[in-house]
C-alpha cells in the first residue's frame, strides 16, 4: 500500500465492566448451564456403556477428518491422529465399498449431529473467481485458484486497542512497539489439542429411552460458566472480598452470604452457592434475595415446584417484583399452562407497564386462544419499543389473515424500515401489495425477498402469478423453480397454475403432467381432472381417456354440472348419442332453468333422429323464453329448420327443385343448406349456380344473379370461418356489381373481423352507394358504439335522422348512446322526442326512465315507469318496470307502493325468489306481517332450500308478539340451521329468539357458535353482549360490545356500551359512548335519549330537556322520550309545554299509568289538586297496588280537605309496604 496506516498508539481508556443482571440474562445463564452438565453426563455414559477401541477411534476420527481437512493437510493430520492413538506408525483411511452398513454408533451419531448442528461458513473471500462455473466439471482435484482466497487488503480503519484486547492486552511493564514486536516474532505453536466431542441434546430425538429421560442433576462446583475471562476474574475477586468480610463477621452475614451465592451460581459452582444462599435464609428468613437466586438453582436441577415455592414466598411479602411474577409466567409456559401463565405476566405488566418484553411474551400467550387480545399485547409492545420486529410482524401477519391490507402493509413497511433483509416480512409485502392490485411494487417485494432467500418458493410462486399474463416465459420459469423447491401438498396450487400457463401455451402433455401431480398431492380437486378432459377431448382427440376423466370428475363431486356436459360432448365425439342425452339430461336434472342444455340436447337428439323430442325439446325451450311456435304448410319448411329437421326441410326443397329445376330454386336450395349448417354444400351448389351463370347470357340480371351468389358464397366462408375467402368473394360480388351496396357493407364487417383498418371505408362506400341504406348507418353506429366511440356513433345517429327525421329508433339508439356517454339530459331531451313522436314507445318511456334515476329525478322516473306500465309494453319489461320502479319506492322509504309494484311484479314471475323476499320485506316493514308471512312461505314454497326465506318468515312470526308465534318462528330458525349449519344469519336470529323466551343460556350458546363461524360477525357480538347483560355478567358483556365495535363502530353499538356502563354504573363511561354515538350519527335518536337520561339523573334538567327535544325530532313516536320531557319541564317551571306533553303521551298511551302519576305530580306543582286527584285515581285503577300512588293521593286529598279518604290511602299505602317487605 502506498499511505501508511493510522496512528497504532492511543491513550488507553479504561472502560467500566458492564454486566446485566436482569432475569432474562439469568434464564439464560441457568440453561446454559443445565445444557452443559447434561452434555457432561451424555459423555460419561457414551464412555461407561460402549467403550471403542483404539482401532475403531482411528477409524470414526479419519472418517470424520475426510469431510473437515482438505487435502493438503491430510498427511499432517494422519500423523496427529496415529500420535493421538497411541501408536508409532501411520493408520491410512480404508476405501469406502458398497455394503450393507449397521447402524451408526451412539458416539458417531453424536459427531453427525455436531457437525448437521453447526451454523454454515461465511464467504470472507473479495475476489472472484479466476475460472468459469462451468468448467469446474472438467478438473478432477481442488486447483489453486479454486482454494478459498482471502483478501489482502487491509480495512479503512484499524482498531489496535481492539486487538490488542483480543491478544490478552499490553503488560505494564512494557510498551505497545515492544509488545507488538515479541509478539510477531513468536514462533507459532502447533495446535495438537485433540478435538473435543460436543453432544447437543436438542437433537437426539431418535436416541433410546435412556437418552429421553433426564437425568437428576446434582450440585457440584466444577461447571463451566460461560461467561468471558474478565467478567469471571471479577467475579472471583468479588468472591474473595466477601469471604474475607464473612470471616471477619464485621457486617451483618447474611446479605453477604446472599451475595457471595448469587456470584458463585454464575460461576458454576452450584453446591456452594446453594450452602451460601441456604446460610442466607437461614440467618435471614425475609430476605427475599436469598429466594430469588435459590429458584435459579432449582430451576437448574428441574425442581419446578421448589422453585415456584420460593418465588410464591417472594410475591407474598413483596407485591410489586416483577421479575418473580415474570419468572413464574415463565415457568407456566414451560408446563404449556397458558392461563396461569397469562395471569402471572398480567401481574407482572402491573408491577412494569412500560416493559415491551412483557407484552410480547403474553401475546405470545394470548395468541393459543383470543387473538384479539394477542394483537393487544403486540401493539403495546410496539409502543414501548417501535423496533421490535417479531411483534411488528405478528401483527402485520393478523391483520394479514383478517384481510386489513392497510395494517398489514404498514407493519411490514415499519418491519422493513428495520429489518430491510427480511424475506418473509417482503414475501408478505408482496402479498398485500398483490391483494390491493399493486402489481408494480409487489412485483418489486417479491424478487427482493426472493434476491434475499432463493428458497422462497412462495415468493416464487406470487411473482408468477403476478406474470402470467404479461411474460408467461418468466412466470413459467418461477413456477417450476417454486415447485423444485417445494413440491409437497402447500405448493400445490403452483403445479395447477403451471398446467394451466402450460396450457395457454400449447404445451399439452406439460400441462396434463402438471394436473396429474396435483391429482397425486390431493386426490378431491376436480378442476385439475376437468382440465386434463378437455385437453384430451379438444386437442389430443382421445376421447375414451377424457371420458375416464370426466368419470372421476363426476364421482368425486356428482353435483358438479360442467363434468356432465364435457362427459356429454366426448360421448358425442364416440358416436355414443344416447350417452350423451342421458349425461345431459342428469345436467338438465341439477339445472332446471339452464335453457343451453335443452338446445344441446335437443341438437343431439336430431342428430339421434329423434325429431319429435328434438321439437319437444325446442318447444319447451320457447315455453321457457316465453316464445310462440305456430305451425302452418306454408311454413313448414321454416319449422323444420327451427326444430334443426334440417334434412327434412332440404328434402321437401330437393322435392321442389326436381319439379321445378330452375336456377332460383338451386339458391334457395343452397340458401336452406346455408341455414342447415352444411354450408360446403351450399357452397357447392352456390358454385353450381355460378357455373350455370356462366354459360347463360350475361345480362343485368345474369350479373345482378351472380352478384347475389357470390354474396352468400361469401356469407358462407365467414360462417366457416375462412374470413380471407370471404372477403375475396365479396370483393368479387362489388366488382360485379361496382353498385352492390350490400356487398360493400358484407365487407366491411369482414374487414372488422380482420382487424383491417380500412373497413369504415366500406361502410362510407355503402352509404355513398345507397344514401337511405337504414342499416348501414345503424351498423357503423353499433361499430364505433362497440369501439366505445360514442360521440362518433351519436353522429352516424345524427346522419340517420337528417335521412329519415321522422324515425323513432334512431331517435332512441342516439338517447341510449347518449346514456353511455353520461349526458343524461340530452339523452332525456332525444327520448322526449321519440315519445313526442310515438306516444306508445314503451321503450322510449323505459329508457327515459332510466335516465331521469340517474340525474336523481326520481319523481319524473316514477311518472315514466307508470307510463311503461300503462302501454302495451313487453312481459321482460314490464317485469323490470315493476321492479325498478319499487326500488325507488324503497329508496324514497315509500314501501306501501314498493310493496305492490314487488307484488305485480311476483305474478308476473312466479318462480323468482328474490321477488317473492323483497315483497315480504315490504309487507314486514309495513308492518303487514301476517302478509309477510305469506310471501315467505310462497317463496319456501319455489325454493325449498332458501334460508332467507325461512329466516324473514321466523323475524315475521317474531313480531307476532305471542308464544306461539315465537314458536313458529324458532321452527323457520332451525329448518335454515338444518340446511345450513354455518348460516351466521340464522344463527343470530335463534339467539334472539330464545333471548325472547327468556332461555338466555342457550341464547348465549348460539351466538358463541356464530363467532367461531364466522369471527368478523359484530351482529353476533352484539347479540351476545344483550344476553349475558341479561343474565348479569357485565364484564362478558362490555367486551363482547367491544368487539363489536373493533369490527364494524356504529352508533347502536356505542349506544348499547353505553347502556352497559350504565349498567356497571360507569355513567361518564356511557356519557361518552353516547356523544361518540351522536357525532358518528347525528340521527339516531335512542343516543338523545340515553343521554338525556343521565342528564335528568345529574338533575341537570336544561340539558335534558334539549337531549330528549332532539330524540323527539328524529323518533316523534317516542312516547318515553316525550313523558321525560314533560318531567324535566315541569321541573324547570315550563307548565305549558309540559302540559302539551303530558296530553300527547296520554292520548298515545291512555292506558299507561305513569303518565297519569306524573302528570298528578305536575298539577300538584299547579295547585290543581282536583285534577291530580282525578289522575292518581285513574293511576291506580290501572295499577292497583301502587304504594307510592297511594301515598301522593293521601298528600292531595289532605290538601282539598278529604282527611278520612287520605287517612284511608296512608293506611293503604303502610299496607302494601309492609306486604312488600314481607315478600
């Protein structure tokens, strides 16, 4: 090097000796401990019960050098080895020969496991290698430039205090030149030390049961402690002092024996230590310390209960240690006692609420069973140390599981902040970042985390679905590494990914090679057996093996109807039609509406020659669509081609041609064939006619004859799919007619199908060529309408009408273009134009409709849909006039008239359900319940198997209000369980139900079971929360509300927490769940009146008044509401509004006796004594055995002078008292 190197002298620093004693340093002090005495005993018994002798040692000691030395040391190390034998020649390792090998020797398997055990090499090497990675196959031995090379450069900075601390420091006596001189000019001595043998029990779970048991360990003072050579030299030095002090007797011994055990348990010597701390105890019994270090030896010797004994006995004289409470959760967790555990940490956070290690350890807990709470504790350790990456990612990977993208991501963001060479926590990064369709940064993760461990398969896996689309090459390449690494049962969906991109790619044996391994890893996916039929049916042409497929398909799952319908199609492809029926009609059996499967079959049953089923079939078809057949000779020949009697209708045009062999019954010959599907036929005898043409006389109609035929020639290719033939015939068509507009539109949908740009060009040409071609402008309007061009389309709409202004349809095609575009009110004003000109255009009314939803003109939209319904409209759209017209009832809360439009519009569709719920939720909203019932039924009734169904008919029968009823309803509740035991829905309603029956218990049980359904359910937290209030328990129920709110906050919820902490008698608690209930819905009225409560019990009387206005203004059936008012009125000395009060609620509720005492009591405050007697008497004539009644009509009938009737009342009310304090 050219500069020198820093300055080696510097000023020597003494550093203070820093050493922990916190209980987590001890732990691991004692287990290190333990491990070492038990590595100890596994050696003394490896040597006392199978001694090797000194042939066999040489040979596992050169077995074992083979893999450790390389081969320039081989003979060095033979020589060492024979020395170490005890023997003067040299023992040359025995070639290995193919035999059959006994099992390996406890001792040799302890070395395996030593040398599996160890952590791998760190490249330390800076330069590269001098030879290509593929010629290493070439070289028989290790060459000098592939040795392990070290670098020779020397670091920025060098620390010399460092290594001379690592050398054992500079003496006194001399200095850092001469030091460092001595020590370079040393000849370095040749380690012959023999290699010790080091066991780790962690690892011998195949060992006998000897190895299994633990030994008891006893106490001795020759382990080794582990600690560095300064720590132990201080140590001993501490040791000393304290002896000396001990047998000076100068200070009080027992915190000296105390502290002279505790130095002696680091140091190993475990017998002294526990006479030491014993002698502590002894002189000392309060001396907690003493028990403190004696637990650690207990702990030592696995003697759990002497140890929890000691640290029982410190907690009960000091309440606040939390390294004993620590130190015992601990120990739970060891014994897998998590609840005892979870207490002991909770005690310990008590006595250290900042302790972030704390709170990890009891999530750590917690996540066994309520991973709620473990998330708690993660977050708090979080708080207290933001850079604890293991509760970072716990977290993140719980909100992960639930789904919470944003957590997720900014936990593994913090994580990475920290830790930026965490590959799973970039995996998971990733994974959100692919859930909320960030490709781009996913993409990003997912090759770090795979750049950071190659092994990553799932990060493989991911980055390949990430690509499938966009580079199937890369992303085929990371699917088959994804399954090199892994190709178990977790990566399963990697092998059917890969058959499926092997697929898309044509590469079909990969790919049947692919779903054939997810068959071998999971037996049940039907998909992979699908896949592998149709790639043998539609490619490989091996129906018989896509049969077999299809076979296992549909027995592993016989209620899947895709594996019936392949099945149908490769028994079609054999020949086997009677097969093919019978599969589709078992499809047709498990789809009763598919009207595809009726048309498949019926092709089928033609092809069988079954023409009346064939006709059966298509007319059953037309029944379901509603479509009228009518049958007539004239149309005979139509008929048989819409019932695909396609060889009938050709026969009866054969017949007619061999009468009357004309050349126009030749085209219409073809043009039947055209319809028939055999379009090489028509096309044969299109060029049939053509030839005839030709040798005709070519004349205008000769030519316009040829024309015609070569236009449906051309027709006929585009129906093959030979769309170049098509166009060449076409082209012909309008070279031999220049005029044939047709031909040129025929062309330019060709040419739309080519993908040519030039195809507008033809349709411009068939409109210059035939200026009143209708369809040619509605074709290029549906062209640029298609292309999403709709102001192009509104233009074509615009030519069409300055042709024909008079034209309804280009009218509405340019009001519904228009509606695309979003211009809603010029769509509206084209509307109004073709209802201007065709009063009766039902669809101009329906369309119009439908733009005046969106501008949010409901009113005019409902005036429309009534005009729908007025004219003669269509069965489909009066069926969506129906319905869309009582949506909007409903969203306008109008649900008397949505409820008979859902009603018109059941009849009209008999078999639909969901009309049948949403007239039923009318009627039960309308309060018509008996109604609601009914439709419920009705819908029940069309699906047996609809558990909205059943569960809207038990909510109905619920609001009956009798026992019966509730019966009933419990009934409907249970036959949608019994269909569906996980339906959460119905599940809560249950629990409602026997809420109602006052069986709270098992109202309760059911709502537990819906929250281990379906854990994000807040419906069934609250349900929960009600019952165990009902039944007392507060503290289950402000959590199960708590929970509640963490999934879903509502103003129910926080109302009902606030009813809960009035409850546990927290009223500022509820005070504040109220207001948090006000602000997140300003219109919920119960919270006003919650509120107002709690004011008017603070006799904060104002204020209650306002609450319970506010209540009054969003709920003005509130009849308690409106009684509190007039209470807190009366006391405020507003008398007439109190007045107006009392008089609503009494002729709302004449039957309730509280307003009628209440308002006594306000015309008490009047002087009106008269009329508040009049009151309490009709108070009392509804609840007799009032007391307090009594007792206030015994006040008024005093004042008015009645003195024996009050006399009467104070007896009466003394009466009732005594009666009730008796019961």
């Amino acid at each position: 090097r050219v500069k020198s190197a820093v300055e080696l002298k510097k000023e020597e620093t003494i550093t203070p000796l820093e050493i922990k004693d916190d209980m987590q340093g001890n732990m691991k002090e004692v287990m290190f401990q333990k491990t070492k005495e038990l590595e100890h005993w596994m050696a003394e018994q490896n040597e006392t019960e199978e001694p090797i002798s000194v042939k066999e040692n040489i040979d596992t000691i050169l077995d074992n050098m083979q893999g450790r030395y390389s081969s320039r040391d081989l003979s060095l190390s033979l020589i060492e080895t024979s020395r170490q034998a005890g023997i003067t020649y040299v023992v040359y390792p025995k070639k290995k020969k193919m035999k059959l090998k006994k099992g390996l020797r406890l001792s040799k398997l302890t070395l395996v496991y030593d040398e599996l055990s160890k952590p791998p090499k760190t490249l330390k090497r800076s330069e590269s290698h001098g030879i290509l990675p593929g010629q290493k196959k070439f070289l028989l031995k290790v060459p000098l430039y592939e040795r392990l090379l070290r670098c020779p450069s020397l670091p920025l900075c060098l620390n010399f205090d460092k290594f001379a601390q690592s050398k054992g420091k500079i003496p006194e006596n001399s200095g850092p030149q001469t030091w460092a001189l001595d020590l370079f000019s040393k000849p370095k001595q040749k380690k012959t030390t023999p290699r010790e043998t080091v066991v780790k029990i962690s690892v011998h779970e195949d060992l006998s049961e000897r190895v299994k048991k633990t030994p008891k360990i006893e106490l001795s003072d020759s382990l080794e402690s582990g600690l560095p050579p300064a720590v132990i030299r201080h140590y001993e030095s501490e040791v000393e002092i304290l002896t000396e002090e001990i047998n000076s007797k100068k200070k009080y011994p027992a915190f000296l024996y105390c502290r002279r055990g505790a130095l002696y348990r680091k140091l190993g010597k475990f017998q002294s230590a526990m006479n030491d701390l014993q002698e502590a105890i002894l002189l000392e019994p309060l001396f907690l310390n003493a028990y403190w270090h004696r637990h650690f030896i207990y702990l030592f010797q696995g003697r759990i209960n002497e140890a929890l004994d000691d640290l029982n006995y410190i907690n009960k004289y000091n309440k606040n240690n939390a390294e004993a409470y620590f130190s015992r959760a601990e120990i739970f967790r060891g014994k897998k006692d998590s609840t005892l555990a979870i207490l002991n940490y909770t005690q310990a956070i008590k006595c250290k609420p900042m302790d972030a290690d704390m709170y990890f350890r009891r999530g750590e807990m917690y996540e066994i069973e309520n991973k709620v709470l473990a998330i708690d504790d993660f977050s708090k350790c979080i708080f207290y140390d933001p850079r604890r990456t293991d509760a970072l990612f716990k977290r993140g990977m719980f909100y992960y599981e639930n789904e919470n993208w944003i957590a997720a991501e900014e936990d593994f963001t913090a994580l990475l902040n920290i830790d930026p060479q965490n590959s799973q926590a970039r995996t998971y990064r990733g994974r959100v970042y692919f859930k909320r369709h960030f490709y781009k940064q996913a993409t990003q993760d997912l090759s770090i985390a795979i750049h950071l461990d190659p092994n990553n398969w799932l990060a493989l896996y991911y980055r390949a679905c990430l690509f499938r689309k966009s580079n199937p090459l890369r992303a085929l390449q990371d699917y088959s590494v994804s399954a090199l690494i892994n190709d178990g049962y977790e990566n399963l969906s990697c092998f059917l990914h890969r058959g499926i991109l092997y697929a898309n790619l044509k590469l079909w044996l990969l790919a049947i090679c692919d779903f054939e391994a997810v068959i071998s890893l999971e037996r049940t996916i039907i998909l992979a057996y699908i896949n592998i039929g149709l790639i043998y049916l539609l490619h490989l042409d091996n129906y018989i093996e896509a049969t077999w497929y299809f076979s296992e398909a549909i027995r592993l799952d016989p209620m899947y109807i895709q594996s019936y319908i392949c099945r149908a199609e490769a028994y079609h492809k054999l020949h086997k039609l009677k097969k093919a029926v019978r599969e589709l009609s078992c499809a047709i059996h498990l789809q009763p509406d598919g009207i595809q499967l009726y048309i498949i079959r019926g092709q089928y049953l033609l092809r069988m020659k079954c023409y009346d089923l064939a006709k059966f079939t298509i007319y059953q078809v037309a029944e379901m669509t509603k479509g009228l057949i009518e049958l007539s000779p004239i149309q005979q020949a139509l008929i048989y081609s819409f019932c695909e009697n396609h060889d009938k209708a050709i026969q009866v045009l054969d017949g007619i041609t061999s009468n009357k062999p004309e050349v126009t019954m030749y085209a219409l010959l073809a043009k039947a064939q055209m319809k028939a599907k055999r379009n090489k036929e028509a096309m044969r005898m299109f060029k049939k006619a053509l030839d005839i043409f030709s040798h005709s006389d070519k004349g205008r109609n000769a030519i316009a004859a040829s024309s015609d035929c070569l236009y449906h020639l051309g027709l006929c290719y585009m129906e093959e799919g030979n769309l170049q033939l098509a166009f060449d015939s076409f082209t012909k068509a309008v070279k031999a007619d220049p005029d044939f507009a047709e031909g040129f539109y025929q062309r330019g949908l060709c040419k739309v199908k080519l993908h040519k740009d030039s195809s507008i060009l033809d349709f411009n040409r068939a409109i210059t060529l035939d200026p009143k071609h209708y369809q040619a402008y509605l074709s290029r309007v549906a062209y640029y309408g298609l292309k999403g061009r709709y102001s192009k389309a509104i233009l074509s709409c615009n030519e069409a009408i300055k042709i024909y202004p008079q034209s309804v349809r280009a009218y509405i095609y340019r009001g519904v273009l228009k509606y695309y575009n979003k211009t809603y009110k010029l769509a509206i004003t084209d509307l109004t134009t073709a209802i201007n000109m065709d009063k009766n255009s039902y669809i101009a009314f329906y369309n119009r409709a439908l733009c005046y939803t969106k501008i949010n003109e409901l009113q005019m939209a409902l005036t429309d849909y009534g005009i729908v319904l007025l004219l003669d409209a269509g069965e489909t759209v009066t069926l969506n006039a129906f319905i869309n017209r009582g949506l909007i009832y409903t969203e306008l809360e109008q649900f008397s008239f949505a409820l008979e439009d859902f009603k018109q519009a059941a009849l009209i569709s008999k078999t639909n359900v969901s009309l049948c719920q949403a007239t039923a939720i009318c009627c039960h909203r309308n309060k018509e319940f008996e109604e609601a019932v009914n439709f419920f039924t009705w819908a029940v009734k069309i699906d047996p198997c609809f558990l909205d169904a059943y569960i809207g008919r038990g909510n109905s029968y619920m609001e009956y209000g009798h026992d019966e009823a509730i019966k009933q309803a419990q009934k409907d509740f249970l036959k949608a369980l019994h269909f569906n035991p996980v339906c959460t829905k119905a599940r809560i309603c249950l629990g409602y139900n026997l809420q109602a029956q006052g069986k709270f218990q098992k109202a309760w049980n059911h709502f537990t079971i819906a929250i281990e359904v379906d854990p994000k359910s807040y419906l069934a937290y609250e349900g929960r929360a009600v019952v165990s209030l009902q039944m007392g328990d507060n503290f289950a129920a402000i959590q199960d509300i708590n929970a509640a709110i963490k999934i879903n906050t509502r103003a129910e919820f926080l109302t009902n927490r606030g009813v809960i902490h009035e409850f546990m008698g927290q009223q500022q608690n509820a005070m504040r769940d109220y207001q948090a209930a006000i602000s997140l819905n300003p219109t919920y009225s119960l919270a006003y009146f919650n509120a107002g409560n709690i004011y008017f019990h603070h006799r904060q009387f104002s204020q209650a008044s306002d609450y319970f206005s506010k209540a009054l203004k969003f709920d003005p059936e509130n009849e308690c509401a409106t009684m509190n008012r007039a209470i807190a009125n009366t006391v405020l000395k507003r008398y007439e509004e109190a007045k107006e009060d009392f008089a609503y609620v009494v002729e709302s509720c004449p039957f309730w006796a509280a307003v009628y005492f209440n308002r006594a009591y306000f015309y008490c405050c009047l002087k009106q004594y008269e009329l508040a007697e009049e009151d309490l008497s009709k108070a009392l004539s509804l609840k007799p055995n009032d007391a307090l009644v009594y007792n206030l009509r015994a006040e008024v009938r005093g004042k008015i002078g009645l003195i024996e009737e009050a006399v009467a009342d104070y007896n009466q009310a003394l009466d009732l008292q005594e009666r009730a304090s008796v019961v």
